[in-house]
C-alpha cells in the first residue's frame, strides 16, 4: 500500500518511549471503563453513594469513583416540565440525569464504536460535539444537531442528524467529521505504541455554532482510540541501510509481512502499520527519506533501498532504478485558499518520450491492490493505476476507485484532510475529496486491503483491544 502526504512534522521523529504501556491494562482495571459501576449508576439513575439533594450537583463519576470511569452526569434542562409545588423552592429542579456513554470505550481506532446521550427531555434540541488534542496540542473537532427522541434518547447510528458538522445518519459520523481549529492541519498519530488518542463527546442543550464553548456540558464522555492492540511489539530497525520501524503481532508466528510505505513528504508513519499488526500481519512501518539518516530530500528514487527492505522483511529480491516522469512548475493551480492543485504538474505518463519511467509491473509477481480516489488533486492517480493495469497479466491486479474521494484515502474513523501543510513545499497542498464519499470509501478500502492481504499471504488473527 502506498500513501502520500502528511502534516509537517514540528518535531524530530522519535525513536523510543513508544513501547506497549505496561500499565494498559492496569489502568483498565484502576478505572478505565469501570463497567461495573457504570452500569450501576445508570441503574440508579444517579452516581452511586448520592442521594436526596446531592442528586442534583455537577458531579464528575472520574472523582466519585477515584479511576478514569470517563463519564459525567449533569441535570437536563426541565423543557415543558412542572415543577410540584412543594419543589418549588429547590434550587435544583428536579429533572433526569443526561449520560453520554460510547460503546466500548477503548477500542483500536479503526473499529467502530456506538456513541449514546440519555436523560434528556423529548424532542430536546441538542448539540453533540466531539474533540480531541493531537500530540502537538492541536484541536480537531466536529457537532451534530440533534433532536431527541420520545424516551429523551440520542443516538447517532439510528437518529438522523439535523445539521452541523454533517447530516442524516453516521454511526461514526463525530469521528469522521473533525476538523481542525487550525487550518491546513492534519490528523496524524505519531506515538501509535505509548498512548491513545483521547476522545471527548459531550452533549450542550440547544445549538452551539461557536469555535469555543462556554457553557457548561450536560454531560460528556471519553473515548481512547488506540493504534495498536495489547501485546503488539514496536522494534525500530537500523539494519543496514534500512530505517523504520517493524510491528509485530504477540505470539510465535510467523506472519503474514506487509511493508508500508507512505510517500511525498517523507519522515516515519506508523498509524496504518500499527493497525495492521492489530490484525495479525508482521508490518515493516518504511522510511524512505527525510527520516534519521536518509537523503532529506527525494531526489531519486532507488529501488536498492527497497530492495534492502524486501529482504529484511521477506527475502524478495529486487534490482531497478526507475527516472521520474518530468513536472512544470508553472501548472500549479492556487485554490481559494491559498492551496496548491498538483493535479496538473506532470507529464503525461502515456507519452512514449517516458516510457522508461514505468515501474515494470507486469514484472511482480504478487497481486496488485490499487486504490485511488477520483477526486484526488495531488495527481490523476485513477490515470496512473489503469496504465499500470494495462501493462500487467490478466486477474494480477485489482483497481479500487471512488467517486468522490480524495488523494488520503486512510483507515476508517480518520477525518477527511483536503488540505496540509507538508515539508519542503511553500504553500499547503490540496488533496481533494469531498466528507461524505470519502469517509465510505475509506470504510470500504480498509475492509477489501484486509481481505486482500489475507488471500495473498494467509489469514490473520485479529485481536480485540
């Protein structure tokens, strides 16, 4: 698989404090989704151990119950509620407790999840919004507009939203929808082994349409997303020339290999493999520039390297130097935005003037999984894949093209990034895609490259987080 693009880095690529937490499943069982109690505070109706007025207080389950339950419990408004009259001197109507839970509440981040708000009025207008911090202390979030349901019940995988990030009915829809404060950001998990991204959903009666939420929250929840599954080893590898970092599933093997590349903007990225060794393959995360001590820039592409890659991993041996196909400059487009449009820059790749800068794809002699997106602006990447196709044996190849998406098709639950800054290039470059379309097809993508790789190289056993 190969991918292209990423957000400037800010900070050198590390190469330890990335192990597997210890303290992973210890903290689950500190208080980390503490189901028990969960369970039998909604049960309750209230936090256990309160009770009479004290119902009524903000009260955070995290302190109640002294772990990380992730859960808060704050009195809904009482719309078209009476008050008795011997209540009426309360300073705390008396009105259900709102409970937002997602379900499970740690998870690898490729898997769904089911996010659920309880104990608000029927019909109450709410916002639900979600947002997280990346490793860089840059916010990404995203809100949907909700009426509630008859029991005083939202839930996003069966109630359409009314607007906001996006409408209608996305289970994940929170998730697939953040977007960052900053312009030209992009989602990116660099400590895939050592920590989570951290998830918060929280729910604010009525609309909110501002960046920053003063109000209070009626209640919220927290989720971890994970990139790696208990057990999984994280071994960086100087071997030779070769520079990445190889994942592991736990157990004696062997495995499946898969290397994985990502492309122009070079560095180290390792979310995809980490969720691959999740599933079972042994996953070489490759560096091919612009990392350690490779070439800062890509001047060249040499296959040697690859090669050497190969034969850590798999003993597949490979020897070719490919020129690149000539691009001008002066095609750049500049969006509204500021952006650079690629799209246009190179050569075209049917003119006979390049024909040695193909890569001798009928020569593999593996299967081939392409998987483009038609509303890529970095290139006509659906272009380049038929070529390719046509110069390999029948049934050798496979071309996954969707309508719609971008050039950053990644695995499910990531946000679409139309737009990044990268290293080496003056402006931001422009992906494409459009939110909808391209969050099916990375839904559907990472379901056939799984599949994919399990028929090529035997099946997998996936783990549960």
């Amino acid at each position: 698989m190969r991918d292209e693009g990423q957000e400037e880095e800010r900070d050198e690529d590390k190469e330890e404090g990335n192990g597997i937490q210890g303290g992973r499943d210890k903290d689950r069982e500190g208080g980390n989704g503490i189901q028990g109690g969960r369970d039998g505070d909604r049960k309750a109706g209230m936090p256990a151990g309160l009770s009479g007025p004290q119902t009524y207080l903000t009260v955070s389950s995290r302190y109640l119950l002294g772990g990380s339950l992730g859960c808060s419990l704050l009195p809904a408004p009482c719309l078209g509620t009476a008050i008795p009259r011997d209540a009426q001197d309360d300073p705390f109507p008396r009105c259900a407790m709102v409970e937002v839970t997602v379900t499970p509440r740690s998870s690898l981040a490729d898997r769904p999840v089911q996010v659920r708000v309880r104990g608000l009025s029927p019909s109450q207008l709410v916002t639900l919004r979600a947002w997280l911090k990346d490793e860089h202390g840059e916010c990404f979030q995203s809100r949907a507009f909700f009426r509630a349901d008859g029991l005083g019940e939202v839930d996003p995988g069966s109630h359409a939203a009314l607007g906001g990030s996006y409408s209608g009915v996305w289970p994940m829809g929170l998730f697939w929808f953040l977007q960052p404060d900053t312009l030209f950001r992009r989602l990116v998990k660099r400590d895939v082994a050592g920590s989570p991204f951290l998830v918060r959903l929280e729910v604010f009666n009525g609309l909110q349409l501002g960046t920053e939420l003063q109000e209070q929250p009626l209640g919220w929840c927290e989720a971890e997303r994970w990139y790696v599954g208990p057990g999984v080893q994280r071994v960086p590898v100087r071997e030779g020339r070769v520079r990445g970092t190889l994942f592991l599933p736990p157990g004696p093997g062997p495995f499946p290999g898969v290397i994985d590349m990502f492309g122009g903007a070079g560095g180290l990225i390792e979310f995809r493999a980490g969720l691959l060794a999740s599933r079972g393959f042994a996953v070489l995360a490759l560096a091919f520039f612009a990392y350690d001590d490779l070439p800062r820039v890509l001047a060249q592409l040499d296959l040697e390297y690859f090669e050497e890659a190969a034969d850590f991993l798999l003993q597949h041996p490979k020897d070719l130097h490919i020129p690149p196909i000539p691009y001008c400059l002066e095609r750049i487009l500049l969006t509204e935005v500021g952006a650079m449009d690629n799209s246009a820059i190179f050569a075209d790749p049917r003119d006979p003037t390049y024909r040695a800068s193909a890569i001798p794809v009928e020569k593999i002699r593996g299967k081939v999984l392409f998987v483009v997106g038609e509303a890529d602006r970095s290139f006509n990447s659906k272009l380049f894949a038929q070529l390719a196709l046509e110069r390999m044996p029948p049934e050798s190849g496979r071309l996954l093209s969707y309508p719609g998406a971008g050039h950053l098709i990644e695995p499910p639950g990531s946000p679409l990034c139309s737009i990044s800054s990268i290293r080496g290039t003056p402006r931001p470059v422009a992906w494409g895609g459009e939110p909808q379309p391209h969050a099916h097809a990375q839904e559907h993508s990472w379901h056939e490259i799984v599949q994919f790789l399990e028929q090529q190289l035997g099946p997998a056993a996936a783990m549960k987080l």
